[in-house]
C-alpha cells in the first residue's frame, strides 16, 4: 500500500513538471495531480490494455510508435474527466507530454526501486 502510494505520488510529480515544460499543458494544483494520477493509474489497467488489444495491428505496423498515441489517448481521457483544472491545448501536445510524463516518471520509479 506505501509502495503505491509513493508511485503515486512520483506520477503525480511528473505531471506537475509537465505542466511547467509545456505552455499549453496546465495542472491547477498538487491535489489536481493526484487525482490525475489516479484517474490515469485506472486508465492505464482499464481503458489501456483495451486500446492495446483494438489496435494491435496498427501497434505492430508501427512497431510500437502507436502505443505514444495509445498514452496520449489515455492523457486526453483523463483531462476530460477531470476538467478545468487540468488542461492539455491539443492531441499533439498530449503525445508530447505523455512522453515527457512517462521518462519523468521511469526515472523517478527507477530510484524507488533501488
């Protein structure tokens, strides 16, 4: 339960530093963070493997670059549900900060698990 909750926490941190990269990409306040967090921590075990699963053959053509709009997806959808206090202007924006997202918080996850 730590272990998540720590996770979570580093995943709520790297949206935050997404929100000062980008100037289109806006996140209210910490709190607005961890809720996006655990919204896109549900996304990512519901909606995603979904997406994985519909878009397989178009994943494989692309060896594997779909999955940055798969992320994406995920980003936009949790935007929607959470509303006006966190703000992506633009699918490409999101494709971008999905990215910047995910190494932000593979370093951080890297340094948990030493």
């Amino acid at each position: 339960m730590m272990r998540w909750l720590v996770s979570l926490i580093l995943q709520a941190l790297a949206i935050i530093t997404a929100g000062y990269l980008f100037d289109g990409f806006y996140i209210e306040s910490f709190w607005i963070a961890i809720i996006a967090a655990v919204i896109l921590t549900v996304l990512n075990a519901i909606v995603k493997p979904i997406l994985v699963i519909l878009t397989l053959p178009i994943t494989i053509l692309t060896l594997g670059l779909f999955m940055f709009v798969i992320n994406a997806i995920t980003l936009m959808l949790a935007q929607s549900i959470i509303g006006d206090g966190f703000v992506i202007d633009g699918f490409g924006l999101a494709i971008v900060a999905s990215i910047v997202i995910s190494l932000i918080n593979m370093v951080l996850q890297s340094g948990l698990n030493d």
